[in-house]
C-alpha cells in the first residue's frame, strides 16, 4: 500500500525520491519508497550495493536527518502551507491564486490536483510542456473563463517553479488575464457595507436606491471615524454618488433592491454559501476540527460536578473520526480577567487531538471484541504489513494524516502553539468565517450523530437544551472525564466507524451506501498509506513552549523550579542563548506538558537534536499526580494566606494537601474507588532505549555447540523417605512402585534430596 501510481515525485512524512540523508553514520540517496520499505543508495564511492530497509526503522533512528548539498541536516518542516502563504490575502486573490495554482500544476506534472490520472491531452509521456499549455490555453477560452497565450501560461509556470510553487506569483504579473472582479478596486470595507445594508433593508418597504446611499454613508462614519481623519482614507470610503450607483450595478446589488419584498427576505433568509466545497478524494485530503459542549454532567478531580467540551476531527472523505477529545468545562473563582480555577479546552488539548492522528488507538481493557481493527471491514493485513503498530489489540479506527484542516476562529485555534505545531506536522490551515457552521458542514453533523448515538444514553445527559433538562442530574451517579472518553472511544470504534453512512457511496458501485471504515479502505487501497510515527523528539515539539533563562538554581516555567539532576544545565548558567524572535530575546527554549509538569525538556539549538531533562525542584512532595492547574489555584491559595510566588516549597505542600484531600474524600453516590486526576493523552517524550544487541552479526549456526550435561553428585547418607499415600487411587495411577525395576536413578535421587519418593513428589508437584 505505497499509493506508487502516482507520478512525480512521491513525498513521505520526512522524506522524498532522490533526497539525501544520513543514517547509521553514512550518507545515502533514497532511490525509490515502496511500501513499508525504502531502497537507499551509499554516497561515498565504492560503498556497496543498495540498501532496502524499512522506512520506520530509517526514519525513527537517533542519527537520521535530511541533508542539503552541502551535507548539512535541514530542518523537517517542509514548504509553508497554502493556508500560511495565503493568509492574509483577500478573498478574491486567494481564489484566483488557487484556481491558478491547480492550472499550472497540470501543465507542470501532468496531472490535476485531486486526480489519479492525466487526463487526454496532458499525459507527461506523449506531450511536452509546450503541448500542455497549448491544451490548457485552448481550454480556458473554450470554457470563458480567460483569454491567454500559451507562451504567457509557460511565463507563469517558469515563475511559479522558481518562487518554489508559490500561488501568489501568479497573480502578481497576471492580472491582465484575470476577468474584472466585482467592485472594481472600491475598499472591501466599503463593500461589506453596502452588503450589509442590502440585507437589512431586506424585510423593510422597497425604496430607491439614494435610501441605501444614505445608509451606507452612516454606517461607514459611525464604524470607521477614526480612519474618515485622513483625507486619503475619506477618498477611498465615502465615494461620489454616481460611483456608488455604479459599484451597486456591479454587483447586483441594485436589481436586488428593485424586487419585491416576498423575494428579497427569501434571499435574505437562504444561508450562504459554503466558504470551500467538503468535498476529498482521499483520506486527509480535507478534514475539520471543532469543539462543542457535550451536553453530558461529569465528576471533576475533586468529586465535584462540571460540565465537559468535546473536540472532534473529522475526515472529509471517509467521515471517519480520526481524534477525539474530552476535557473538563470549569468557571474559575473571581472578577473577570482574574479568575482562579477555571479551564475549558486550550491549544494543547487541540495538539493531543492531532497527535491521535499519527498512531492507532489501542483497544482498553473490557472493550467490545469487535471494536477490534482486525474483525472489522479495515484492511488489517495491509495496513500491518505497512505499519507494525497495527496489532490485535487495534480499535477499529483508522490513522489518517491530516493534510489540510478547516477550523473556526476561536481563540484556542488561533493560538501561536497549535499554528506552530501544524506547521512543523506539514498541516494546511483553513479558517472558516465567523458564525458560518456551513463552513464545517461534517464536523458539525457528527455532533448531532454523538449526541443521537452516545451521550443520550449516558448518566448525565442533560439534554441539547434547558427546557429538555432533566430534575436532579447534578444529584445522580456520574461518570468521570477519563471514564467518558473512554466510552466515547469504544462507541466510535464499535458503531459510528462501522455502521452505514447515507452520505458514503461507493466509487465503483453506485447506490451501496458504506460504513465509514469501508469508505477508508476503498479509498486507502488507491491512495496508499505510509506510516508517520512521532520520535520523541518530535513528541517534544508537540508540548508547550516557554522561554528561560538559564542560572545557577537552574530555570522556572511559570513560577514552577527545574533544574537537571546529572548537571548539565550547567554549562549553560547565565549565558544568552543568541535565538532573536517573538518570546525569545536571547532566552532558551523549554518544552513541557501541561498535566505531567513534573518534567521539563530545554532544546539545546547549538547541539541539534540535543535535549537536556530538567526535574521540577520539588518533586519528592508530591507523591499524587498534579498538572498546573493544581499548581496555579495552590498558588492563589498561598498568596491570599499573606505568602509569596517565591515560596516554591509552601506552594507544592499546598498542591500535596489538595491532591491528598482529594484522594481520600469519601466517594460520591455509589463510586468506591479514587477519582484519577484527569490528564491528556501521554506522549511520547523519552528517549528511545539503547538496543541491548546493536552491532552484535549474525549467528554462525556451524558454531553453536550444545551445553554439556550436568550430573548431580551423589549425596551420602540419603535422607528418611516420607511414607508414600496409601490411596488406592493414588496406587492405580503410579503402579506398583517396588516392582518397578526400571525407575529413573537421577528422579530417584532428586526426589531423595528433598525428602520423599518420586511418585509422591510428581503427584503433589514438587517434580
């Protein structure tokens, strides 16, 4: 399962067809990526024959990097995404850069975007470049849409190339051939105006066209008084009537005025469009991420009752759920902007989700047997012998790498961390406009199926609003935030991944509705799969950052101590570490993870690929998991005892109270045994243990000898025998021992030594 009819260049998670890198000490070639296999070629002269070994074991060794031609490792992060490169840019350039894009991409390899083959005209092996834009040139003015040269198409395809396949080059020195948008260059603000005022005045009495003039003008002076100051800004907002009248031509804005009111408060309640078609041709093409209330009661850490967020990410293609994440709804103590306490889902929570993305689920301890990967209608013996993680004890959810992801704008998504970490995972970013749900039609749709299929049928379930709630849920048996994502994750992988889906036909025949597992596996067997494992320091990159500074007590993360045990933090006490940047400042770089602060990782850039482990200072008091939720409300507790941020000891015994108080308070309801503390999924972060057998060769079969036989010394005197039993049953299973004249002498002797004949101690099984 390669996905190898795809021409061109094929890319891997880190590597591609003809890249350089080093591994065990050498530098190689790759020369082809086949399955779970990689054929590597020696650089050095006279090295040997080519090598093929598997891509996990190449890629997840300690040495492995990807190599520039000056033999330098480079950095793994690949090319910006199309959501970074565009980001920024209106609406009308981002569509017209993306239409280009995929136009000039078939000139250059051949084939389309979203497609498997080429299609007549443009395949690679019978056409030139010059033949394919000559195709493509024809076929724009055929369809209307623009009238250009071929020699002009080769122009941009030669630009493009150079700007390493940046879209934004095609728009730049391309606009001659672009059709007039609407609006003409009148200020978008001006726009969304008179947009605005056109559907406000929607449901009112028609009037003339100077009304909305009138409008627009006060809208304009109210929202943008401060930027009406500069006469250049006035210019360009506040327009000359007879261009208005022109511009609300343009855009059809004036015929819309004219109707009647029956049909403009039709137009006015009919939602708009979807901001990108869901619409994917191969698992992670195209996924979405959103988080909701899930409408279900939970016990919190310290046996109180909370309320719960769910955050989801869907694929587009197969409607498989490919992260799943639960975590506690919690209002802090305190006025606004300084409350204690509370916490809902945060970036890193989002980053947990993603990481579900690049490993199987492990099936859990009195789950379902068919929730197992290996009884459902996955292609377990592919996927297998592709990634070696796939075993028995998989869930029957598939691993889908997300290529791009549509998200809201919601403050937790627009983060610096969770950006950065879709970025260094080679994930598309695609922000949904504000309070448009069609943006993300699918992820908002397995919400509506969670509730249906899930939480209604779980112990405090609220209802989807007040009025359907229940008497008395704060006050019945509850479940706990680990306990729900675990039957969130057996209900996934036992019914939604494998019941039909209406919306999932087959490719080939059509009417048969499938289930979103076979939606997978109809698709994984022409797109391919190739495994993308996390290295623990790749997990590393996925945890918080902070920015330090090294001295002789070691360094703090948001008022917690760390300082490394074996003293390597001390060649770096008190020097700048040269990094310039947001946060940085000539300060070093710190990982950690939220829900196990007890460890921290500084990145040593001087050395790459060195991480130095730093232990929290005060880890002996704490003997109970804690995150930094504990530690933030202990720390509001001793400063308002008259304490200080300082008093680290006092602060991690006020955590050692909490934790404690909680661990032994008496059960809720009908509960015996101790709330966990809720924390995240682990990641994995330590270092990969040192193979106990490298460098040992192979075993020469010719040379093993057979170990000599032992004979135990004779022991003078022989101890009393104990009296054999009696039983009659025991005398027709063992016989007649005293006729017994071929009875085993080392038996005899063994049995001598440890007080007793041979039949009793056989029977009684001492022998």
């Amino acid at each position: 399962m390669s996905g190898e009819g795809l021409p061109g260049r094929f890319e891997s998670g880190r590597v591609r067809v003809g890249d350089h890198v080093r591994w065990r000490g050498e530098e190689y070639r790759v020369d082809a990526l086949a399955g779970p296999t990689v054929t590597l070629q020696p650089v050095a002269p006279g090295a040997g024959a080519p090598v093929d070994a598997l891509y996990r074991a190449v890629a997840g060794a300690a040495d492995f990097a990807v190599l520039d031609p000056a033999g330098r490792p480079v950095e793994r992060t690949g090319l910006p995404p199309l959501g970074t490169l565009l980001r920024g840019v209106s609406k009308e350039d981002r569509t017209n850069a993306l239409d280009w894009h995929r136009h000039i991409k078939e000139i250059d390899t051949g084939i389309r975007p979203g497609r498997l083959h080429p299609r007549p005209g443009y395949d690679p092996a019978t056409t030139t470049v010059a033949q394919r834009c000559q195709a493509k040139a024809a076929e724009l003015e055929d369809l209307g849409d623009v009238r250009v040269s071929w020699r002009t198409l080769d122009d941009k395809r030669r630009k493009w190339k150079a700007a390493g396949e940046n879209p934004l080059v095609l728009i730049v020195d391309g606009r001659k051939g672009r059709p007039p948008r609407p609006g003409g260059h009148t200020d978008p603000r001006l726009i969304e105006a008179m947009h605005e005022v056109t559907d406000a005045l929607a449901r009112e009495s028609g009037g003339r066209i100077n009304r909305a003039l009138d409008l627009v003008e006060d809208l304009v002076r109210r929202r943008y008084a401060k930027e009406l100051r500069d006469p250049a800004e006035a210019e360009r907002l506040l327009l000359p009537q007879s261009t208005f009248y022109k511009r609300m031509a343009e855009l059809g804005l004036s015929d819309v005025l004219r109707q009647t009111t029956r049909q403009r408060s039709a137009r006015a309640s009919k939602p708009k469009g979807p901001h990108a078609p869901s619409h994917a041709q191969k698992p992670g093409q195209l996924t979405q991420i959103d988080t909701t209330p899930l409408k279900i009661k939970a016990l919190g850490e310290d046996g109180e009752v909370v309320s719960a967020e769910l955050t989801s990410l869907v694929d587009v293609a197969s409607r498989s759920v490919a992260g799943l994440m639960i975590v506690p709804a919690v209002t802090g103590d305190g006025p606004p902007g300084q409350r204690v306490g509370g916490r809902a889902t945060r970036a890193f929570d989002l980053v947990l989700t993603l990481a579900q993305c690049f490993a199987p689920l492990p099936t859990q301890p009195g789950w379902d047997p068919l929730t197992a990967a290996a009884t459902s209608a996955l292609p377990f013996g592919e996927l297998r012998a592709a990634d070696p993680r796939y075993t028995e004890a998989t869930a029957a959810r598939p691993v889908i790498h997300p290529a791009t992801i549509v998200l809201d704008q919601g403050s937790p998504y627009l983060s610096r961390h969770f950006e950065d970490v879709c970025a260094f995972l080679r994930i598309a970013i695609r922000y949904a406009r504000k309070d448009q749900p069609t943006d993300k039609p699918i992820g908002e749709r397995f919400f509506s199926t969670l509730a249906d299929g899930f939480s209604q049928h779980v112990a405090g379930w609220t209802g989807r609003n007040h009025q359907a709630r229940g008497r008395g849920i704060d006050r019945g048996p509850l479940w706990t935030i680990n306990e729900l994502q675990q039957m969130a994750n057996e209900w996934v992988a036992l019914e939604y991944q494998q019941l039909p889906h209406k919306g999932l036909t087959h490719p080939v025949l059509p009417g048969q509705h499938l289930s979103p597992n076979e939606m997978y596996a109809a698709l994984v067997s022409r797109s391919g799969y190739r495994p993308r494992p996390l290295t623990p320091e790749d997990s590393r990159k996925l945890l918080v950052p902070a920015w330090v500074k090294v001295t002789d007590k070691g360094f703090e993360v948001d008022n917690r101590p760390y300082q490394s045990p074996s003293g390597e933090l001390k060649p770096l006490e008190g020097l700048d570490s040269g990094l310039e940047g947001p946060g940085a400042g000539g300060r070093w770089e710190v990982r950690y993870d939220p829900y196990r602060p007890e460890v921290a990782w500084l990145y040593d850039h001087r050395s790459p690929g060195r991480w130095i482990k730093a232990e929290f200072v005060h880890r002996h008091l704490l003997t109970d998991p804690w995150t930094v939720d504990h530690w933030d409300a202990a720390t509001a507790l001793v400063l308002a005892d008259g304490g200080r941020k300082d008093h680290h000891a006092a602060i991690a015994l006020a955590v050692k109270d909490r934790r404690r108080r909680t661990r032994t308070a008496p059960p809720r309801r009908s509960r015996t045994n101790a709330l966990p503390p809720f924390q995240g999924p682990a990641l994995d972060v330590e270092a990969v243990a040192e193979d106990r057998y490298a460098g040992i060769g192979d075993l020469d079969l010719d040379a093993i000898v057979p170990s000599p036989v032992r004979v135990l010394p004779t022991a003078e005197p022989l101890p009393a025998q104990r009296p054999a039993p009696a039983s009659a049953a025991l005398a027709g299973l063992f016989g007649d021992d005293a006729d017994d004249e071929d009875e085993d002498p080392e038996q005899e002797q063994r049995a001598a030594l440890l007080g007793g004949d041979a039949s009793t101690l056989l029977f009684e099984g001492e022998l």
